[in-house]
C-alpha cells in the first residue's frame, strides 16, 4: 500500500491532504503472496520462500526472470565504422605516448577489431561513470575534460571501488580546468592579414570564451603600422586538454627548483622587459633588465614566468615540453586573466592541434561599438 501527502489549492485556499493507492488485486487484510505458484501445502514462511525457490522458471514472469538474471546472453557487438576505428586508435595513441610507452606501441599494430573492442568498452565505461560525476558535482563540460583519464585509470585497475572511482574523480578535477572539444571554434587577433599561426612551430595567445573574443577584437591594436586589424579564427583538431592553475604551478615549481631552468628564466624575462621598456620609448640595460628580472620573480616567479613566456625563449620550450608530456594542449594565460580576459589561452601546438577556417577584417566602428557593448554590460574587467 503507498501512501502520498499531498498539498492542493482550490479558489485560493490551501488544504493538505493524506491519500492512500492500494495495488490492484489486492484484497483488504490479506498479504499478496510471492509472484510464482507454490507447491500444495507449503503455508510456513521458510516453505514459502524454499517453495517461491523452487518454482523460479516456471510460471507466468518466467521470460521477464530469463532476460534480467541469465548469465549466458552475451551483449550484441556494436559496429564501427573505419573512420570512427581510425580516429580511436589516434587518441590512443595521442593519450599514451608520454604515458605509457608499451600501449603506445601496442595500439600502433593493434588489429582494427581489438581497437573497435576498446572503444566499445569506453563507451559503457564512460556511460556507467556519467552517474559518478553526477555524485561528486562535476557538471558535463568539465566530465568531458578529463574523460580519456578517468576511463583509463579506472579500466587499468581491478575491482575499483566505489570510493576508489569517487577518488579518480576528484583528483582529475584538481588536475583539469576544463577542455575545448575537438571542433571547437577559437580566435586569433593579427595586424596583417594572411597569417596563419599552424605554419609556426611555436605557442601563441588566443581567446575562445565569447566575452575575451570581443575584449582582444575591441583592444586590438595597430601593432604591425599597417593601419589595419584581423580577426583569425582556427578549429580544433582534437580534444584541447588545460590544467588547473594547481596542477600548472606544479609543473612549474618542479622545474623552477632546477637552477639552470631558473637562470634561464632570468635571461629570459630581462629580454622581455627590455622589449617593453623600449616599445613604451624607454631603454633599459641588460645588467638593469637582469636585476628586475630577479625582482619580479622574487616577488611572483610563476607569474612573471607566465609573461615571459610571450619572449619564446628556451625557458618557454622547456616549461611547453612539460605540459606536454603531462597530456595537456594549453594553458591560461595568468598574467592577462583578470585583466584583459577570463580565461586567455596560450596554445602550446597550434601546428598540432588547429586549423585556420577564417580571416576578416576589424573596422574602428566595429571596436568602438564592441567596446560599448562590453561597458554597457559591465564586462571590462
């Protein structure tokens, strides 16, 4: 018998209300018995259940017991297609080739079937998880961030807990901030039109949030003295994976320790400051740049490395190579966020991972306007 407490209005008055639903077929002070018939003369509660034992197979729910309790169905094979095979095995072997040097080489040879059985096996995986991401509070879009990780981590582990997964969860939401799909649509900022960042082997400064689109095309400037400014948009070729500020500064401190990494980084930032003494119509000396460098630094090393990074000096490659080899396509830019953007990115691969899909040109209307449209909605920052 179920029981509802239920609250009800009618003409503006409010009654609450106790209603009980029997369940059909059920007769008043008697107890519905077990779903199967019982041998004659089973009336005591152990003969009941040793009775309702017996008789499982046998009876009217007989199919609905076969399809949810037999052992013996084997799941149907889902098929892919050559496309959907090929490109599984290029994330495989994207995702292992820093982490796991005999899967890498292992999925190069693999047999499309053994592919095609991995994907599958992802696939049930990833849905049976949607659910603990759910528990912990982690929303899609960030589930979607570090789904390669949280898949392989607990498909590597035998009789993973409950816990365990909760914990796999947890630690790669500490490790990851979000992702930009495969597909994803991301811009570029120029002084001259018909460049194309992917035919550069270096990083470069983007903006893919909406609201830090239009601050960079509103700010833009005339940098090249051509009298003209370019929007350059590019797509993802792949899932573009950014770690947290937490996991970024890690990586950063672990070479940071390194006293060549850290004089190599003084050099470097003294030439960027140079660079912006001069274009502001002042000249600094090298033995002045050096001694504001270690300034700078004492007071914010991953900061102040995080602008020195736009000097693409050999302190740059090596941090680049770090994030790499920890599985990640891109970092915040920490020194322009919260300043001139949210979440600015600095792309470590553009050759790698975009392909340019657009050009167009910037009018001085157009920023103006764009400008307004920022004030006007309290989103200059």
């Amino acid at each position: 018998m179920v029981f509802h407490y239920m609250k009800y209005y009618y003409n503006g008055i409010t009654s609450n209300a106790l209603y009980h639903h029997g369940i059909l077929g059920q007769k008043w002070g008697r107890r519905n018995g077990p779903p199967y018939p019982l041998d004659e003369g089973d009336h005591s509660r152990k003969e009941v259940k040793d009775g309702w034992k017996k008789s499982l197979g046998s009876g009217r729910n007989e199919h609905l017991y076969d399809r949810k309790n037999s052992s013996t169905e084997k799941p149907k094979r889902k098929v892919y297609t050559k496309e959907q095979i090929d490109k599984h095995r290029d994330k495989l072997l994207d995702y292992y080739r820093y982490k796991d040097r005999k899967q890498y080489l292992y999925y190069r040879v693999a047999s499309d079937d053994d592919v095609a059985k991995d994907l599958q096996n992802k696939e049930q995986v990833k849905k049976a998880l949607i659910a603990g991401a759910a528990v912990v509070g982690i929303s899609a879009a960030v589930y979607l961030a570090y789904k390669y990780d949280v898949i392989n981590k607990i498909k590597n582990q035998k009789n993973t807990s409950e816990k365990d997964t909760l914990n796999i969860f947890k630690g790669s939401a500490d490790d990851v901030e979000f992702v930009l799909g495969e597909g994803s649509t991301i811009h570029r900022m120029e002084g001259s039109s018909g460049l194309d960042i992917t035919k550069k082997d270096e990083a470069s400064y983007m903006a893919f949030d909406p609201d830090d689109v239009k601050r960079y095309r509103a700010l833009l400037r005339d940098w090249h003295g051509t009298g003209q400014r370019f929007d350059t948009s590019y797509k993802t070729t792949k899932d573009i994976k950014v770690p947290t500020e937490k996991a970024a500064r890690k990586i950063f401190s672990e070479l940071y320790d390194d006293p060549k990494f850290k004089n190599q980084l003084t050099e470097d930032l003294a030439s960027c400051l140079q660079h912006a003494y001069k274009a502001s119509g002042h000249n600094l000396s090298r033995s002045e740049a050096i001694s504001a460098a270690k300034g700078h630094l004492y007071q914010d090393y991953f900061g102040m490395g995080i602008y020195s990074l736009v000097g693409k000096g050999e302190s740059s490659k090596t941090y680049f190579n770090a994030l790499q080899k920890a599985g990640y396509d891109a970092i915040i830019d920490y020194f322009d966020a919260g300043s001139l953007g949210e979440k600015p990115l600095i792309m470590i691969d553009p050759n790698g991972s975009l392909t340019k899909t657009g050009e167009r040109l910037v009018t001085q209307f157009e920023q103006m306007s764009t400008y307004q449209d920022l004030m006007r909605r309290g989103k200059i920052l």
